[in-house]
C-alpha cells in the first residue's frame, strides 16, 4: 500500500532531522553559524523572509502570507517592518505585545494561525534549526550554560550576544549531575510543535474564579514535595506553563483584554526585561513573542481604564482591517468554498464578484475629494482608472480612509460565506448566479438581529448598487458572445475605421472602389467609435495618430496589425458593434418562439459563453435572457 510507503519515508525524515550531543559539540556548531542562536523575533523575521519577498511599486510583498490572506498586501508589510525586522535588530519593539486589533473575521486569527505554522515547519528546515538543552522543561538556548562572566568575551571573539539565564531546573543540574562542567551538559535539536508544547503556546482565559495563574507560569507538583523535601526545589515545580513551553517561539494570548488583572500583570516583567515571576524561586528567563488579537471596542474599552496604563504602555497596536478590494474578496470567497465539500454546484461567472463588491462597498469611507463616490473608490482601489482619478490618486485616498477608519466596519466574510453556502444549498440548485447571491444576502439581512434599522437600509442600497454593477457586467459578457459571433462583422468595421484614420492623418481621400469617386475620410463613423471609450473632440486626433503609429511598428516587425492588437480599439469596436446590434440582441433573446435564424443565433452566443467564458449550459441561458430583460426596460 502506498500509506505503508508513505509512512516509512515520514519515519526517515524524523529520524534524519534528530541531533544530540554535547554543550561542546553544539559550540563547534554555533560559532560556525550564528543563526543557531537567534533570538524568537530574529527567528520569526527570517522566517518570513524565507518565504520570499517581492518589491511591487513602492511597497513590499511578502509571500509568507499569501496563501491564506488577501488584500492585506500593506498592512502585512507594516507589520513586518514596523515590529518584526525593529524587533529583530533588538530595538525597544522587541519589548512589546504585539496587539493586532480590527473587526471580526478580518485576518487577526489567521495571522497568528499562520506563524504558529510557519515555526513548526521552518524548525524542521536547516535554516531554521533549532537546538536547546536536553532535558529542560523550558527547551532554553544551550548558550545560558556559559557563565556570565565570559559572556562579554564570547560576543567579541564570536559576534554572539547571549542573553537570559538557567532555568531553575538545568541549574540544579548542572550543580548536581555535572559538577559545573558545562562542556558535558547534553544538547539536542528540537522542532517546535504546538501539539507537543515545544515552542508555540497558546493562552485561552476562562472564569477568573476557576483559572489559576499555573496556566501561564507553571505550578508545584505536591507528589514530589514529600520526595524533595522543599517547594523551592525545582524538581517538586512543574515548569508547564504556557510562558513555559512558548519559551524560544512564541506565544497566543487568546482575548487577553479580557482576561483577570493577574493574568496580565506576569507580561508586564516578560515584555520589558524577558522574565516571569514563578514559583519560590528568581526571575526565569524567556524569550518569546506574546501576540495577542482583539477588536476596535474591547481595546477602548482597555483603554479607558486608568488601570491599565502600565499594561498598555507595554503594548504595540497593529490595526488589521478588512480587505477593500474586490478581486482580492473574491479570493478569499473561493478559498473558503474550496474547503467544502459542495463540489456538484457550479457558480455561474462574476457570482463572487458581485458579491465581493458589495463586500467591499460596505467597508468603503465617503471621501472628500470633488466627484469620488464609493463605486469609483472600489474601482480604483482594485486597480481601474475612472474618468478623473488613476492609480496615482490611491495614496491620497488610502490615507484619508486611514483617518475615516475605512477597513475597520462594515460587513465581514464569514456572514457573507454564511449566505453564499444558504444560496448554495438552498433547494439543491445545479447551479447559482449572482443575483442568487444578492438575493440571499438581502433575505439575511433580516435575520440578523444585530443590525439596526439606518444600517439595513443603507446596506439594501448597497445590494442594490452591486445588482446594478452586475447588470452592467451582464451585458458586457453577452456583448462579447454576440461579437464574436458576428466576428467578420467586428473585423470589416475595423478595416473601415483603419481606413478612414489613415486618410484622416495624412491627408488623402478614400476611394470607393465601386463609383469610382475620390471620398473624404468619414468623420461621423470616427467619432461613433472613438466616444464609445471616451475619446474626446480635442483628443481624436491624438487617438488616430497613435493607432497609426502602432500599425506602422506592427509592420516593422513584419506582423499583421489586427482586431486585438490595440486594446482600447477593441473596446471601441465591441461597444460600437454591440450598440448597432442592440435591437438584434433584444429581438433575439426576448422572443418567446424563435426562429430558426434567431435560435441559430442564441446558440451560437451560449456557446460562446460556455467554452470561453466558464458559463455552463444553465447559467448561460440563464444571463442572455436577463440581459434580454435588460435591454427591453
């Protein structure tokens, strides 16, 4: 059986990845490669890195992320290098809980889900080896083994800063099974594992009146009091804490601005000097990062308390917002229905779309630049140009949604993947479009208590402008089905236009090759094609001189300038030949019996649709119909 195979190669791998040894043989190790002793941050930091980075613009992208998370491009990089590249040069970040705060279901859990990950699969790889002392409870850096009075010397030599000390437990040792001789101490790789408590703890508080401090700092162990004769003896402690087993890796601290006042008041010691308060004994040193996620409400509130100046002094606040563009939405929407187990539904084309974008537009700030609405907003943030704004103006727009707080309401995915999956099921569809989504989006908003009445109304507008953004979609996808199958049409329309241009630009006549007559270039056909993209008077006759320009380069190159070749053009031709068959398009999907012509036709469109569109059978006739509908209002 192939699992039997599968099973001895994973065996293998383990065995392969184990070391032991000696505090001197693991010296040998360290001083010829450094990053042995990197610190949790350092660790983290170049974990990421390792993923690859990519410089897109002016920003940074970091494909640690990508997998999982969408649209969070720029506040993932101002994550990474506002706390973890600082923390990883040891600059006073490092001394903070990292706080990531934003609405419900925006990310924050899946980008600590993410690293606790990462860990466990970079400590398997020899880049991100991990080695501690054997047999510590706390899996410590094996260079606290060397006296602090040769620490200074061993960073110059080495270049290697050793900081924190001997847990109690490897300190008893050392004295009792090694007589001081560190050399001997026994030394072995470890691979973090949050399953087995060895690098990645995470902290989930409960009633305080039931929840002991034990939880995070480890407790006695009473059994062994009576053998050990001492509660300061290390041996009758048990160091299980979570600030324990997240030693060398890091830690979550699930709604920690929740938790009892005691909890928090062990991360106030951690966060600035790297030590935690346990038991009858000193300082233990740890180093960890303790991440911690909340939403926009519950830090105010923490806020608010005078209490809590200490803690949140101590604290670094990441904002993570919701994701505000919409191809990035439709993204995370497939990834959340590729994990289900609906594989016998199709989703019709442009279903996610639509729905990302009243995703999207329930997120957006108003702004107050001069003729920017929020369905231009959306366009430009997904990367469009709009009559009077381009991509330049994104900078500007995203600092002034910054200060609006644009990202941080509105709707979340999951109750948006909640009526995807309602739309999916419901009455055992083979397949949905969008306006099954809207529908049930707009049937959802009734059973969610939680939404007042001004809020309800303004998000039944926004339904209903994602409807009209779809609509407008609608046609635009039937446009090109009934174009190309009136393809010869498209081309004969372009030679004239192309024509007509090179008369216009150097100053001839055309000549008709029927009445013999010398004609002048045709200005009022020009024009109906240039203004089907915007081409105004005074820009006309830049248009035609830079079609001409790039015909003269495509013979050049001793290629055939054609109906794809310029892509603007295109545009034009399809909107210009759409428009001409109008009444066609109308007649031939609004008839109830057609003819033999008209169904020839209607055929030749869906199929159009089902092989170069991704449409099925259902959904295509589905969408020329509705446009048909469209087209007759």
């Amino acid at each position: 059986m192939e699992v039997i195979k599968w099973l001895r190669e994973h065996r293998e791998v383990e065995a392969a990845l184990a070391w032991s040894g000696t505090f001197a043989n693991y010296l040998q190790l360290v001083t010829n490669n450094s990053n042995l002793a990197l610190h949790a941050h350092a660790r983290i930091y170049e974990m990421i890195k390792a993923a690859g980075v990519e410089t897109i613009g002016d920003h940074k992208n970091y494909h640690f992320f990508d997998k999982e998370l969408f649209g969070l491009d720029r506040t993932l990089e101002r994550l990474i290098e506002e706390y973890f590249h600082s923390a990883a040069k040891r600059l006073d970040v490092r001394k903070r809980i990292l706080l990531l705060m934003g609405p419900v279901s925006g990310g924050k859990s899946t980008i600590v889900s993410l690293l606790k990950r990462g860990l466990e699969d970079y400590t398997r790889t020899e880049e991100g080896a991990v080695y501690a002392i054997d047999g510590c409870p706390m899996h410590e850096d094996p260079l606290h083994l060397l006296p602090v009075s040769l620490r200074q010397q061993f960073e110059e030599t080495y270049g290697i800063r050793i900081e924190g000390n001997l847990c109690p437990v490897c300190r008893l040792r050392l004295d009792e099974e090694f007589a001081g001789e560190v050399e001997r101490f026994p030394v072995k790789r470890i691979l973090f594992s949050e399953e087995q408590r060895v690098g990645i703890g995470t902290f989930t508080p409960s009633d305080p009146k039931s929840q002991d401090i034990a939880d995070l700092t480890g407790s006695i162990d009473f059994s062994s009091i009576t053998e050990y004769g001492s509660e300061s003896d290390p041996r009758a402690y048990r160091f299980d804490g979570e600030l324990n087993k997240a030693n060398r890796g890091l830690m979550e601290f699930q709604e920690m601005l929740k938790s009892d006042e005691k909890f928090l008041w062990n991360l106030l010691s951690l966060s600035q000097e790297g030590n935690f308060k346990a038991g009858r004994f000193a300082l233990i040193s740890a180093d960890e990062l303790i991440i911690a996620h909340t939403n926009e409400n519950e830090y105010r509130a923490f806020v608010a308390n005078k209490k809590n100046e200490a803690l949140q002094s101590r604290i670094i606040v990441m904002p993570i917002p919701y994701n505000l563009r919409v191809s990035d939405e439709v993204k995370i929407y497939e990834k959340l229905i590729s994990q289900s187990d609906i594989k016998n539904v199709h989703l019709a084309p442009h279903s996610l779309w639509a729905t990302s974008v009243f995703s999207v537009l329930t997120r957006l700030k108003p702004s107050k630049k001069q003729g920017m609405d929020l369905v231009k907003k959306m366009r430009i943030y997904d990367g469009q140009d709009v009559e009077g704004f381009n991509q330049k103006d994104i900078k500007e727009l995203s600092m002034e949604g910054e200060e609006q707080g644009e990202g941080m309401s509105g709707v979340d995915p999951r109750y948006v993947i909640n009526r995807i999956s309602t739309a999916l099921i419901r009455d055992e569809h083979a397949c949905i479009n969008a306006l099954d989504i809207l529908r049930a989006l707009k049937d959802g908003l009734s059973q969610h208590t939680s939404i007042m009445k001004d809020e309800k109304e303004n998000l039944l507008n926004l339904i209903a402008v994602a409807r009209r953004e779809y609509d407008e979609m609608a046609k635009k996808e039937v446009q090109k089905a009934f174009v190309y199958a009136y393809e010869e049409s498209a081309k004969s329309l372009l030679n004239n236009y192309l024509d007509n241009v090179e008369a216009f630009c150097n100053s001839t006549k055309l000549y008709d090759q029927i009445t013999g007559e010398e004609l002048a270039p045709d200005e009022q056909l020009m024009r109906s094609i240039e203004e089907q993209i915007g081409v105004s008077e005074n820009a006309k006759k830049t248009f035609r001189e830079e079609i001409l320009i790039r015909i003269s380069m495509y013979a050049r190159k001793g290629k055939t300038f054609g109906y794809e070749s310029h892509e603007r053009l295109k545009e034009a031709i399809e909107k210009k030949l759409f428009a001409d068959l109008k009444d066609v398009v109308k007649i031939t999907t609004s008839v109830a019996h057609p003819d033999q012509d008209q169904l020839r036709r209607i055929n030749h469109v869906m199929d159009r649709l089902v092989k170069d569109h991704g449409y099925c059978p259902v959904c295509a006739n589905e969408i020329v119909k509705y446009v048909g509908a469209l087209l007759n209002r």
